[in-house]
C-alpha cells in the first residue's frame, strides 16, 4: 500500500540518516579534556586558571575526507590506499592541528608570584 | 600526595557528557604532579602556603590581557614594551631586613629565585603615590615612610615634581651618600592626576641586567623625589621620618613597590629550534 511504502521510504530515510549521523560523528574532531587543579590539589599554589582546558582530538579519518577534517594531502594519499588494501598501510591519524598558548598564575618553590605563557598547551583543531 | 584523590576526567563521547570520578593512586598522582612541575620548570612544589596570596592587580590584568588572546606564541603581548620573547612575569618585592641599602629611600630586591637559564629581557619597578591635598606627593612603601610623621615643611607645596631612579653602583659606608648611577626618571604633574593614588612604573632593566651577570653587585635602589626648587628629598631631608614596615608580612602589601622582571625560559626557542631541524630532515 502506498501508506506502507511511504512508512518504508520514511523509515529507510531516518535509518540512513541516522547511520550518517553516527557515521559522522565518529569523524576526526576535537574533544574535551580538562583537569580541574582542585580536584588534584594544586590549587594552593595554581592562583589562575582553576583548571586546564587541554581538549584532545580523536575519530576516523576515512575516505573521501571532507573538508573540514583538514586532511594533508598526504593523509588523503594514506586513506586511499588504505581503503583499498588495509593490510597494506594504516589510516590517517586525527591529530591536533592548532594550539595555542596557555597563561599561567602561580607560586614558585621559593613563593614569588609568576605568571608564566607556555607554547602549545590547548587543542585548537583537529585534523587528519 | 599521601592519600589518593578523586580525580575527575570530564570528556564527551557524542553528545552526552560523561563525567566520571575515581580514585587514583598516590603514586600516579605524584608522577603526574612531577611531570607539571617539571613542564612549569620547577623542581619541587611550592611550600603550603598558611596566609592567603596577594596577587598584584597589575599581574592579574596582566593574566587577563593574556588570556583568550589567541596569538600562535607564547610571547608576553605588551605594546610599546621591549620584552621581545619574554614568556614569564616575576613578582618580587622590597626586602624590609635588608642591611644592604643603608641610605634613602632604598630598596632592595632578592633576584636569586630567577633560574640560570633564564634571560631577563625587561623589568620594571612600580611604585604607587598618594596625592596629599593635591599639592604634595608622599611615595608610599618607599621605605614604608610614615604619613604622619612627615613635616610638611619638608614636603612643600608643589604640584609636579621629578622622581629618579638610582642604581647602587658602591654603597656607603656610613650615612655618606653612596655612588649612584641614575637609570630612570619620571616628571609626576599631579595637576593633571585625577586619582589620588595612582601608580608610575620604572624602567631598571639595566640596573637589573648588572645584578643577573653578578648577583654580588646587588646594592638596590636609591629613590629620590626632586621638587621644581631643586630641593631632593633624600635622607638628609627626611631623616625625621620613622621608618614602619611590618617585617612579618614578607608577601607584599597592596602599596608596597614591586618589581617585575620579564624573563625568556629559552624552552620556546628550543622547541622553534627543533622543529626547523625537522623540517630540514624531512
């Protein structure tokens, strides 16, 4: 019936959107990662932040690759020939593309108030 | 370190957000402590602390203006400064039992917490004024003079006046004046100063850059006020003054001079060096 067909269209369109999304999901992309310094015990001498938004990057990076997974051209290269011979070589890593500094507000061994940047301490991106 | 603690690991496994606490040992805790502190260049943990910390507000500003500023470097972002890679901002405030600065307004500063490795690039004394009935400037903290006790004779009634920064190239023996080096100077007009307490910042970096190559060297700071007359408020003039300072209180007052040094811990440069080498391998 034309009812039944509709339903059955319907439902294999919410399932294919579904396997896409969860297929989408499981894409290369950044994700949290935070120590809280009190939880630790740190923050007697941590005065800023009170903790560490690190974030860290994981997921496939299959192919096609679109074009927000940032993929070098290498990695495009290395899934290719992974989807056709996966004994052959591994697929592309997810891997941080973009840091950016982290300010620091604390107390030295000897007690004197340092503020400190240091390089390449939070995720900003993540790419293949 | 010597119980376990509840370590929380916060992540997101599609759109839920998992939360999950657990206990982790004392031993793991300590390895990962040792791996921060040996990330933030620090031998050991801090001593626990029994008062509270007193941040500098210039620091925290300072910490504000950093963070969220999303520059790809870790230099200090201050404009108009010469802190060139400076990466580390250190507090340091004047030593009360020194014995070292025998005359003046001097100040004295302990730099021997600043690592080997470290290359000072800039520093800077702050010193905060109160303006008296907008006619006369009393420096507060230098040598935690006495309000009170100042005579107002001494202090005149002026409405700018030039403050000089000297460096203690050889101190005095007695009460003589020793032999100064001035390195910087600032004509305060408080005519033009709305706030009655504001702060004026120094340029010492060379004085500071003497005492890094031979900490031996370290005499501090004489201050010296110098009215349009000519008239230099030094000991001579203010020998009236009581000298108060509270000797138990070593963390710094809200007012107290302060210098800030910036210094560059080179691990930037390491890992700059690093990369250009591997891209050249490649």
């Amino acid at each position: 019936s034309a009812n039944a067909n509709n339903n059955g269209a319907a439902g294999n369109k919410k399932r294919k959107n579904h396997r896409n999304k969860n297929r989408k999901r499981n894409l290369c992309s950044r994700h949290k990662m935070f120590v809280d310094f009190t939880d630790v015990g740190w923050n007697d001498w941590i005065v800023a932040p009170p903790g560490y938004h690190a974030f860290h990057c994981t997921g496939e990076c299959p192919f096609p690759m679109a074009e927000h997974l940032n993929a070098t051209n290498h990695a495009v290269i290395q899934a290719l020939v992974n989807s056709m011979n996966p004994q052959m070589v591994p697929p592309p890593c997810c891997v941080p593309t973009k840091y950016s500094s982290l300010s620091l507000l604390y107390t030295d061994s000897s007690d004197k108030i340092v503020l400190k940047n240091y390089n390449e301490m939070v995720v900003d991106a993540c790419g293949c | 370190t010597t119980s376990s603690r509840n370590f929380v690991a916060s992540y997101e496994i599609e759109d839920s957000h998992v939360e999950v606490t657990r206990s982790v040992e004392p031993q793991v805790l300590a390895r990962l402590e040792s791996q921060f502190l040996k990330l933030f260049g620090m031998p050991r943990r801090p001593s626990k602390r029994s008062a509270p910390l007193k941040v500098p507000k210039y620091l925290i500003d300072l910490y504000n203006a950093q963070t969220g500023n999303d520059l790809g470097t870790s230099n200090l972002h201050l404009p108009g400064r010469h802190t060139r890679t400076a990466n580390t901002v250190r507090t340091f405030y004047h030593l009360p039992s020194s014995t070292g600065v025998r005359w003046g307004h001097g100040l004295k500063f302990d730099l021997s917490s600043i690592p080997d490795h470290e290359k000072v690039t800039g520093a800077e004394l702050r010193l905060v004024f109160n303006k008296k009935n907008n006619v006369s400037l009393v420096p507060v903290g230098v040598d935690a003079m006495d309000i009170s006790a100042l005579d107002s004779d001494s202090m005149g009634s002026y409405n700018s006046v030039r403050v000089l920064v000297n460096d203690v190239i050889k101190p005095s023996k007695k009460d003589d004046e020793p032999h100064m080096f001035p390195i910087d100077t600032k004509y305060v007009d408080l005519s033009k100063r709305k706030k009655n307490s504001f702060w004026i910042t120094f340029d010492i970096f060379p004085a500071v850059s003497r005492w890094m190559e031979n900490p031996k060297s370290n005499h501090g700071l004489v201050i010296q006020v110098i009215h349009p007359n000519g008239q230099v408020m030094s000991q001579s003039t203010l020998k009236h003054i009581r000298v108060r300072r509270d000797t138990d209180n070593l963390s710094g007052q809200e007012n107290d001079p302060v210098l800030f040094t910036y210094s560059d811990d080179g691990v930037n440069k390491k890992q700059r060096n690093a990369k250009a080498l591997s891209r050249a391998y490649r």
